[in-house]
C-alpha cells in the first residue's frame, strides 16, 4: 500500500529510525482502524521484493517494519529474507490472527476482537500491544497476557479518538498492575508519517 521512512512511533522501539512498508490487505476490520484504504490488497500497486528492498537501503536506518492492513495475510519470507541479507532487523506488527511467516526479529502482535489471535502467533510476540477504546479492554488485556511467553513486553495504548478518556485510566491502570508500560502514538503527536 506505502512505504516510507520515519520513526517508529509505538512500542518497544519508539524513537528508532524505521522503514515501514504498508502491506495491502486486511481480513480483521476493526472499526476504529486508522488505514482502512488499506484493507482492499487489489487497490494498490504491486511491488517485487527487489524493488522496496531497494528503496528501504537508500535510507541509513535498518529497522524495516513490516506492517498492514494485516501483514500475515502474505507470505513474509522472500522479503524477510532480502531485508536480512541488506542488513535490516525485520519487525512486524500483526493482530496475529493468520499465520506468522518469514524470519523475524521483533513481533509486535496486536490482538484485536474483530478476529482473535492464533495461539501460534500468542506465543511468538516479542510485544503484546492492546489498543485500549473502552474500560472492558483491561479485562481483554490481562486475558491476552497470560497467552505470551515469559519476556514479552506489554503495552497499554489508547485508541487515537478516545486518547483523552483513556489515557488517565490507562496511567490509573499501569499504577496497580506495573508490569504494563504506557505506549502513545508519538508519531500522531508529532505529525509524522
């Protein structure tokens, strides 16, 4: 769908300088989705591997982060692959609920209630993220927790349209259960792509 470089807005990684490549395509449907032109994989251009490979090295950073839509709706692995061989770490973000394919080396899985996660994609976040639009997305966080392996780091994020209401609960919430970590969408802050 895009690509284009700027820094990672989100999570663990926020901060870094990042190439993100937009992948075309999404079976979930939240209906608070800030890229819902992405959902249509037949609208946008195609691209080989060569050529956004290409593209991501003319920059310095070397964090691609491969993202959607729903990214795992593709087969991850030539591009993965290429992304490694040009000296990228490869990080995605995915609800997590199709199969995780490619050689990854960060994956931020983002659960979402429109379609639930595989327990296959549970197991190898690097990341949880839960999106948090109303007081029930505690109760779906904490559910989503217990599903991670030991180490995975878990973050609390507002949805964008409701950041003013939740984020004070989100901050109330982190004080008594601190193994939860505030993420903001700085780059929405900072008016970056």
């Amino acid at each position: 769908m895009e690509h284009f470089y700027t820094l990672q807005g989100e999570g663990f990684y926020t901060g870094q300088a990042a190439y993100f490549i937009r992948l075309g395509g999404c079976d979930v449907g939240c209906v608070w989705c800030d890229v819902k032109e992405s959902w249509d994989a037949d609208v946008h251009p195609k691209m080989s591997t060569e050529e956004i490979v290409n593209i991501a090295s003319q920059h310095p950073g070397r964090i691609a982060v491969i993202t959607g839509g729903e990214p795992c709706l593709h087969n991850l692995e030539a591009l993965c692959n290429a992304l490694h061989a040009a000296g990228f770490r490869t990080h995605i973000e995915t609800s997590g609920s199709s199969t995780i394919s490619g050689a990854l080396d960060w994956i931020t899985l983002s659960p979402k209630k429109f379609k639930a996660p595989l327990d296959a994609s549970m197991v190898q976040a690097n990341e949880l993220k839960i999106i948090v639009f109303n007081k029930s997305d505690f109760d779906w966080a904490e559910q989503h927790a217990a599903k991670v392996k030991p180490g995975c780091r878990l973050y609390l994020q507002p949805e964008w349209s409701k950041r003013n209401q939740m984020t004070p609960l989100i901050i109330d919430y982190i004080q008594q259960h601190p193994q939860w970590q505030l993420s903001l969408q700085t780059h929405k802050y900072l008016n970056i792509p």
